[in-house]
C-alpha cells in the first residue's frame, strides 16, 4: 500500500494551518476526507499503488487542488502554501 503526505501552511502568516479539510478522490470517484493536525501535517496511508488521485485542500475560503497524484511510490507533498 502507498500513502499521500504533506504539510500545509500560510505563507502571510508564516504559520502552519491547522484544521484545513482534505478530501481526496480516486479514479472511481470514492472519497476520503481528514483535517490538517497541530503542525499542518495530513498522512493518507493505505492507497492502492499505481492509482491516480485528486486532493483538494480548504480552509477559510481559501482552495488549492492537486490533480493526478499517481501512486507508482510513496508520494510527500512537502510544504504546501495555501494561498
């Protein structure tokens, strides 16, 4: 099984976010949702491997989208400015 990690952060406030929704979505169009924890970090582990994925990110108002996350290998988003 792969995983889809990152950390997402403002750049204004130069601050982690805690509490932003992510959703991710797979090719058949099932779902998964969790929240940015205390450091900004998320960890969706237990993918399917070479499976194409969209995460959306949300958080006051603000929206980031990555589409085609492929899980040919563990994937680490590093740091994410939510904007």
């Amino acid at each position: 099984k792969r995983f889809i990690a990152g950390t997402v952060y403002c750049p204004e406030e130069k601050e982690v976010v805690i509490g932003a929704k992510l959703t991710l979505t797979d090719e058949k169009g099932q779902t998964r949702t969790l929240e940015t924890d205390h450091f900004g970090d998320f960890w969706f582990k237990d993918l399917e491997e070479n499976a194409k994925y969209t995460l959306k990110i949300e958080k006051d108002g603000k929206v980031k989208v990555f589409e085609d996350i492929c899980t040919e290998k563990d994937v680490n988003l590093g740091d994410i400015p939510l904007t």
